[in-house]
C-alpha cells in the first residue's frame, strides 16, 4: 500500500469510494461535490495537500487538509476515509501521518474536523493522534432525516 499525492486518473475511483453508503454515511460532503468532474477540478487545485491510498492501482483511502484564510490561516481541517474493507489495517495511520507532515510543511499551528456525535470508532480514531473535543454543535447535522450532534475536534501542532 503507498500513500501517493492526489492523481487524476484515480479521480472515478475516489468518487466511487467517497459516494459509497459506508463513506457517505459519516461524511460531511454531499454527492454534487463527489462526482469526478467536480472531484478532479478541486483536488487538482490543492493537490499537494491532497493524498491517496492505493494498493494493487485501487482506491483504498484519502485524505485532504483544507488550510483557511484570514484569521485563521494558521488553521486547517481535513477530511479523511478509507474504504471499510481496510478498516484497522493502518491506512488511516499511514493518511494521518501525511497530514500531519503536510501541516509542519506548511507550518500551520491547529488542525481541526467536524465529525457526527455516533461516530465513536473515528472519534476513538482521532484521540489516539492527540485531538481533543472543542466543543458540540447541538443538533447541526442531518442523516436519514434524524438529526445529530456535530463534535467539534482540535489539536495543536
């Protein structure tokens, strides 16, 4: 498995991945903005803070880091998945650590995310790397028409 730079021959396949019902579930995203077309236009944009999983030329994991602006441009969050299959198997360690040589990269002092309030796994999953809980949104999200808590997570680079 090697964790590559965002590559747009794999844009269908990161869609695919990222529009599946185990991926959409936990995700923040919304299906316009997954389509290749629109996948590919993005990440081409940020491509060096954008990486992917591949193991045998498949999509297995990715993960991006979107610094802010402004204010908060010492600030960044990600977004990161991988395909259920390779759960537990040191994808999201090897994508984490991406991000996080990225961040001293770009000498960014905070990483944060948004995360669903029943997604203990990736919660669990974010405190082994040090992020801490920030704060909760009451109600923010929305999924299959119930709506959730947002649990904000930060850390300190």
């Amino acid at each position: 498995m090697n964790i590559i730079n965002f590559n747009k021959k794999y844009s269908k396949q990161l869609s695919e991945l990222w529009l599946s019902p185990e991926i959409t579930k936990n995700t923040l995203s919304t299906k316009t903005r997954t389509t290749p077309k629109n996948l590919t236009k993005k990440l081409l944009k940020e491509k060096q803070n954008s990486f992917l999983a591949i193991e045998n030329k498949n999509v297995i994991g990715f993960s991006s880091l979107r610094p802010f602006e402004g204010r908060k441009n010492h600030s960044a969050d990600f977004v990161i998945f991988v395909s259920p299959n390779y759960h537990r198997k040191g994808v999201g360690t090897k994508l984490m650590k991406k991000l996080f040589d990225r961040t001293k990269k770009l000498k960014l002092k905070r990483i944060e995310l948004s995360v669903f309030s029943d997604n203990k796994k990736a919660i669990s999953f974010y405190k082994k790397f040090g992020f801490k809980i920030d704060g909760k949104k009451k109600k923010s999200l929305q999924r299959d028409q119930k709506l959730f808590d947002e649990i904000i997570m930060g850390k300190l680079i």
